[in-house]
C-alpha cells in the first residue's frame, strides 16, 4: 500500500484506527476458515460511521477492493481478504447507542458483540433473539451479513427477522440512512434485501434492532439416546406433530466427549450416542403443552434418560456446552470444518447417515452438532491444513455432502453463509437466469464489485454476466 | 536460532480460531484489533514457528508485550489452549532473539537478577523509595520517579520487619503449615503477612516461614527470564522441604499459580521434575486452604468498620488457579456485607511488572475497573494478590475514589479479632 495513502487515512482514523504493518496484518488472513487465507494489504477499524464514510471515499477514490469483518468468526470466508483489498474491521465500533424498552428496540453498532446486546438489555426482561454458538464473539454487523441462525432460532427465525434498521456506509463512502425503527418497511424493503448480503451490497455499520420480551417461564430438558439414529427421527417425529419447542439441538458422541473435557463441561453422559437438548418457553401452560408430547416421542424413540435442568445455572451450563463444541473439536485435531446444510426434517436420519458415511469413507473424523428442530445440519469434520492430501479429501467429502443435500431437497447453508466455500455450489441450487438476477441486484448496490468481490456468486455466472453486458 | 525453540508449536495447534477468547481480553477491548488478542497472538506465534514471521521482528515483539499475560482467555477457552505457558515461552524465546538495549538489559540484570533475589536488596530498595516518596525527591524526578509518586506510600521498617520462623497454633492444634512470605508481599504489605499468619494460627495450624527464602520467580517467567525463574524454582523448593510437607499457603495469587506450575516449569530437568511436582501438589492459596476451615458460626461483624466489600478475582487466583468461590464464603463468614463488583474476573491492569514497563496500557485498562467500582456502591475493594493491591490503592486515588483496599486475609483477621473481643 503506497504511504501516502496510508497517511490520508491515518489522517482520518487515527494510528488507532489504521493496521499497515506486515506483521499485524498476518493476523487478519482467514476468519473462521482457517482452510483459506490471504493477507490484507491493509486494516482500517473506524470509530464512527462518519470515520467509515469518510475512509470508504478514499478507497473509492483509489478503486481499492473492501472486505468488512466483524469478529473473524464467520465459517465461509466471507471475511477472508482479497488480494490488494482493504480489510474494515468493527471492533472499534462497540457502542449500543440507544436502547428504547418502551417500544422494544435497540440501536446499535456494528462491532458490538451479540451477547454484550443481550446483556445490556437483560435487566429490562428484554433479550435479542438470535443466538449464533459464536455469540460471545461474533458481531451484530456480521451476524447482518451472513443473516446469523442459532438454536433458538428455531423459534425466533435468523437474524432477518429481528433487524428493523440499519445505517449503511455504500461503496463510494456515502451514507445510506434506513434506521428507522418501523416493523413494516415503508417502499422496497431494501433492510431486508441487505440482511444476508455478506458484505457485498456495503457496510452496515448502526443497526436496529427488535427485542424480544424474556419469557415467564423456560424449561430446558435433556434426552438421551444411545443412538444417533432415534435422536434424528424424535426430532422428525416433533416436526410431525406441529410442536414448537424455542430450540432442539443435537450432539453426538464425539461431540460430547470433546465438549466434557473442556472448560465448558455441561454434564453430558460421556457414555451416550446422542443428546437432544430441548427448550421450551412461554407461560407454565404453553410450556407443559409442548414438553408433555415432546417428552412421550423422547421416549417412544428410545431415549433411555431425560435429565432437567433445575436452575438457571444448570440451563447456562448446557447451553455453554453446546455453544463451546466448534471450539473445542480444537482438542481432536488443529483445524475443524464446518459444514452447513438444510435438510427436510423428515430425512434428517437418513442425511446424517448419508454424511457420516462420506466422511468415513473418505477416512476423515466427523462429529455431528446441530440445529436438528430446523434440519439445520453441522457435519464437522477434524483435519490437519498442514496435510494438504488430508485437505483434498475434506474438500471432497464437503462436495460430496453438499450434492447429496441438494439432491434431497435440501440447501446449501443455514446460517453461516455462502462466502468462498460455498460460492461454486450455487449453481446446483440456481440456474444461470437467477444467478444473473442476482448479480443485478449486486450491481445495484455497487456498480464496481469493489465490495467484497469474488464471494458467494459463482466466478463463471459474474463472467458471463459481464460478457453479455459490455458489447451494449 | 531454530523457530521450534522459541514458540511453543504444539500447544499452539490446540487454538482453532473460533474467536471465543477476543472479548475477554483486555488488549483486544483498548484496541479491537485483532494482532492484539490472544487468537491473534497465537496466529503469530504459529507464524514462527513454521517460518512465515521472524521472530526478530519487532512488531512480534510488540504484541507479545502488550500482553498482560491475565490467562482470562483461558478460563473461555474450548479447546483448552494453555495461553500462559505459550505466553511465556515466546517472550522467552523473543529475549534470546531480540536483544535489548543497554539501559533495558542493565535493569533487568538489576531486578530480575540482583534485587528479586536477595532480601538485602530488596530491603534496601524499599528504604531508599520510602525516603524518595517522603522527602519529596520522586516528585522533583519528574517522569523517572513518577512510578514512585503514584504508588501508596512503602511502609517504614518496622511494618516490613521478617515473620517469625515458627508461629503456634492458638488453641486446639490441628496441624503445621508452611508459609510463603514472598518477595514485594513482605516490603508492601507486611500487614497481610500478619494476618495471614494470624487467621492461620487461629484455626489450629503452626505456621512455619522460611525466613531465608526470597522469591518464587514468577516474575522472571511472566517476563521470559526463563533460566532465572528455573534457578529460583529449584532454590524455592529447597527452602519448602526444609519445612516439612505439609500444605505451603500463598497469598499472592500470582505467586500460587506460578509455583503451582513448577511441575512444567522444571519439565525438562530430570533430576528436579518430580521433586517439582511433589512441591506444587502442596501449593494452596490462602483462601483455598482457610475456606473450609473456618467454622460457619464465627460470624463477626464488620459492617461498621469496612462498610461494603466488594471483592475483585485477582486473575492468577480465578484463571491461574480456578480459585472463585472460597474467597467469596470467606468474605460472607466474617460477617461483612458485600456486593458484586461487575466484569471482576477482568484485569486491573497491574500484571506483575506491567504497570511499571507500560505505565499508559496498564491505566487504560484499570479505568474500566473503577467505573465499575464506583458503579457497584462498594467501600472497601478487596483482593488477594499484591500487584493488584497496588494497583488499586494508586488507581482509586488517582481517579478521586475514597475506598479502602484489602488483601481477603486482612478481612478476615479483622473479624476474628473482633469476635474475640466480644
């Protein structure tokens, strides 16, 4: 990066605001996906939207590639850096700016933590629904990008759901104001159409949020399997039967064993195949209603113990535990990929066999924790990025469990987003005329694919966009 | 210099780089930027070990100081990446790697090599700040003797006179302690000492101290004087099997974790190892030991001397040793009312000698502590470690606070005697 640029920005953001050393730069490679990584030629963290606006004019002004990232805890790459590019980090950006109880929402910054939200609105009997396993790191901002699941999600609906607002810093640097906090978008619900667009349309950097009113009352239930099979179909079962618990998840075994010997030791059995975790919540009522029937399928697919959790700490526990499992695969081997389908509940037993016997076959470890209630599942497989023919079979094995998804009814990711790892997979869901829809919408939004280019739609559908355009 | 001798490689494949650690530390909240958190950190690390970063790099070093070495980031952690040692054993390998200036090596032959090991000096140097603080001199110092301006007021020589070798058990005798009495703890806070000693004898332990030993070398590895900690470790252990093998108490948190991790320390000296992890099997906090000991129903009263506590973990007692809930039924036992001091599992910024080598990080993250304090409504802060201590004592005065500071030990010394008296 040429120093005079360096020392525009520097002018505008301040030394605490600009990262150009080589050194500290290595450190912004890769986000969540270790598996791919390239060096930012330089980070800027802004303190404001208008630091940000005034920054984004610069780099516009030198048609400079941008990546925003909020934590770097994103799955896909959809924070990886592009070559040349500038990275424009949130973490800078932690300010809840507003929270109105009254009227149930929250305005915010970017960078600010998912749970730090949820915190600073707990004592108002108010929470933020979405809740990524990430959320004692990822970000509001990010969890905009990649339109953010989690277990009670389940429930609540993802990120989208929940955003009511947002300040949008575009392309050329200038500020797109969309914060009011209305339920019903007034026009074309361009919040919307933002939500999910991974970074490409610009960068949001204040949101609104709704709030969520904590409920009366929460139960949390643990049922155990011995195995994964009749965990899979009590959820099918569930599906069946219109109940609607706030979150039903499953870990396997080898889940759990990682799990039981961290930090985030949640009183797992260690000798079960499967847990499901369930919750429910609402009045005592509403509560019993779906924990009666959800209990009796438990039980009629072979769960040999139910365990409840007596108080607030034991639910914390449990869910701790669920949320630390990515983390602590780290104990199985260095790297841990993360795959991220949609099934149809009805084939959940059948799409989790179908995976674990392409990773088997492929000799890779897998261990299965998901969002089974939205047949959202997280085939994890352990590898090595220092053994690149290790690398290659993961590789084929995600290709493999994608194709088969697809080919079943099922979609190509859930909640952690397309990004670099999924984007050539898009075309097994999307013909060529719905990708090209797609790029025009980008187009929209930014004319000169600066923002965050080369992620989510696949190289050959942009290509051959911009064939068909330039002989006009 | 091969990479593998200066980084700790294999514990850094632990980290997955899930990000849960970024939060909880304190550089990555002054900063948000990610060189400066512990996942960053050991992206670096990683990085030189197989041979993309050097390590005479001086950003590398940058970041591997700007550490407060907290351990927070372990107590979050997933995968169970052992941050500390990593820490540790880079800035170890940076010191073989990146030599300092004469006026930096000077000092630190100084501290780590003369003063840390030898009471004479210590003493010494304790007088010679007493009577820099009191005449006034530190303050003519301008910039150099500021350090000594802002930190509480070294206590006269009588305050910092030796514990007796061997102290009895008052009343029914229910067995023998050893004592660590620790190197800033006895010129600092002589009157923790005491009360330690105190609270100790009362509940039926003679308490041994071995008066000859100096330091445990905790500072020596926080500060990658690997070789100096190691030689301190061993004369360390010596001094405690002269004292029997019963329990050793701490009272420094700093001090406890360390020696608790001799058994790693001396991993590789053969002829020490066992004999090191034979002493750090002893190694109990203060609170560790006394909480279980001390009878629920010698309830004092202390309200109306301390007003309300709040206690605030000292990093190495809740992330180094796991220790959270004993001083805290301490504190409910000696009959005082307390309140919970918010985020008290983050750094005050004190970090052993960190306040002194990076004056401005070490403020920037205390003043996070002190609004919480003054948010909670307490009156008295209590903590267990000294560098902590300190740095309350200066930080709260320094940002106008009226409170006091307690070491828990002092605490509940206060309420034995009280409910002697009555």
């Amino acid at each position: 990066m040429r120093r005079e640029l360096i020392d525009e920005l520097l002018g505008v953001l301040g030394p605490a605001g600009v990262i150009h050393e080589p050194t500290r730069l290595l450190a912004y490679e890769c986000d969540g996906l270790a598996l791919l990584r390239q060096r930012p030629a330089l980070v800027l963290l802004p303190r404001t939207t208008d630091e940000c606006s005034r920054a984004m004019r610069i780099l516009h002004r030198e048609k400079i590639p941008v990546v925003g990232r909020g934590a770097g805890t994103g799955l896909s790459g959809g924070a990886t850096p592009v070559e040349g590019g500038v990275l424009v980090g949130f973490g800078r950006m932690r300010d809840v700016l507003e929270v109105n109880v009254a009227d149930r929402y929250a305005r915010v910054q970017a960078g600010v933590v998912n749970v730090d939200l949820t915190l600073a609105v707990e004592k108002h009997g108010l929470f933020y629904a979405p809740d990524p396993s990430s959320q004692a790191a990822c970000t509001i901002g990010g969890n905009v990008g990649e339109n953010s699941g989690g277990p009670h999600c389940f429930k609540h609906g993802a990120t989208t759901r929940h955003i009511l607002g947002l300040v949008i810093v575009r392309d050329d640097g200038s500020v797109l104001d969309l914060a009011l906090p209305q339920a019903d978008p007034l026009g074309y619900d361009l919040v919307g159409l933002f939500v999910g667009s991974e970074g490409m349309f610009g960068l949001a950097t204040e949101i609104t949020v709704a709030l969520v009113p904590t409920p009366p009352v929460t139960e949390t239930f643990l049922a155990i399997f011995t195995d994964l099979d009749s965990a899979c179909d009590a959820v099918s079962d569930a599906i069946a039967a219109k109940l609607e618990p706030s979150a039903l998840e499953i870990l396997d075994r080898l889940t759990i064993q990682a799990v039981e010997a961290s930090v985030f030791a949640a009183g797992y059995p260690r000798e079960a195949e499967a847990v499901l975790l369930i919750e429910a919540e609402g009045t005592e009522v509403e509560v019993e209603a779906t924990l009666a029937p959800m209990k009796a399928i438990a039980q009629k697919r072979g769960a040999i113990d139910m365990r409840r959790a007596r108080s607030a700490a034991e639910r914390k526990k449990l869910w701790a535990g669920r949320k630390g499992a990515f983390g602590a695969m780290g104990r199985i081997a260095p790297d841990l990929y993360v795959a991220d389908v949609v099934v149809p509940r009805t084939k959940l037993r059948e799409l989790v066999a179908e995976s674990t016997r392409i990773a088997r076959e492929k000799r890779l470890k897998l261990a299965n924790v998901f969002h089974a209630g939205d047949g959202n599942l997280h085939p994890n497989i352990s590898y090595d990025r220092r053994d690149p023919d290790e690398v290659k079979r993961v590789l084929a094995a995600s290709d493999e469990i994608m194709k088969v998804v697809v080919a079943a009814g099922g979609s190509l990711t859930g909640e952690h987003g397309v990004g670099l790892e999924k984007q050539e997979f898009m075309s097994l869901v999307f013909n060529d005329d719905d990708l090209r829809a797609m790029c025009r919408v980008r187009e929209a939004w930014d004319p000169e694919g600066r923002m965050n280019p080369g992620k989510l739609i696949p190289v050959h559908a942009c290509r051959e966009m911009r064939g068909t355009e330039k002989p006009r | 210099m091969k990479p593998l001798e200066l980084v700790d490689y294999a514990k850094s494949l632990d980290c997955i780089h899930c990000g849960l650690c970024l939060r909880t530390c304190p550089t990555y909240q002054l900063t948000g930027a990610e060189p400066s958190s512990p996942r960053g950190r050991i992206y670096l690390m990683r990085a030189v070990a197989e041979g993309e970063l050097a390590a005479t790099d001086p950003q590398y070093r940058e970041e591997m100081d700007f550490c407060l070495a907290c351990r927070h980031c372990e107590s979050v952690c997933p995968a169970g990446v052992r941050f500390g040692e990593m820490i540790e054993t880079a800035r170890a390998g940076l010191e073989k790697v990146q030599p300092r200036g004469i006026v930096a090596r000077t000092a630190r032959r100084i501290g780590f090599g003369t003063i840390l090991r030898s009471r004479f000096w210590l003493s010494l140097m304790a007088t010679s700040m007493r009577i820099g603080q009191r005449s006034g001199i530190a303050r003519l110092m301008g910039k150099l003797g500021r350090p000594l301006v802002e930190m509480p007021e070294v206590p006269p020589k009588s305050e910092r006179a030796p514990l007796p070798a061997h102290s009895p058990a008052v009343g029914p005798r229910k067995g023998e302690v050893a004592m660590l009495e620790g190197c800033a703890m006895r010129e600092l806070y002589g009157r923790v000492n005491r009360a330690t000693v105190e609270v100790l004898t009362h509940i039926g332990y003679d308490t041994r101290v071995p008066t000859k030993h100096v330091c445990c070398g905790a500072l020596h590895a926080h500060n990658g004087e690997i070789e100096g900690a190691r030689e301190l470790a061993r004369s360390t252990i010596e001094h405690f099997e002269r004292e029997g093998s019963g329990p050793i108490i701490v009272n420094s948190a700093g001090c406890g974790a360390h020696m608790r991790a001799y058994g790693h320390l001396l991993a590789e000296d053969v002829a020490w190892r066992e004999r090191a992890g034979r002493f750090a099997a002893r190694v109990r906090d203060f609170s560790e030991f006394v909480a279980p000991e001390l009878p629920a129903d010698k309830k004092g009263s202390l309200d109306k001397d301390l007003g309300v506590l709040a206690y605030d973990d000292p990093c190495h007692l809740c992330h180094g040793q796991q220790i959270r809930s004993q001083p805290r039924t301490l504190l409910e036992r000696s009959g005082a009312a307390r309140v919970d001091l918010p985020d008290s599992e983050s750094c005050c910024g004190s970090a052993g000698i960190y306040s002194l080598l990076r004056p401005d990080d070490s403020k920037a993250v205390f003043a996070k502590k002190a609004a919480a304090f003054r948010a909670c409504g307490a009156e008295t802060l209590v903590t267990a470690n000294p560098g902590c201590h300190m740095q309350w004592e200066s930080g709260l005065r320094r940002e106008g606070v009226r409170a006091r500071v307690l070491h828990v030990a002092e605490v509940i010394a206060a309420a034995l005697r009280k409910s002697r008296a009555r």
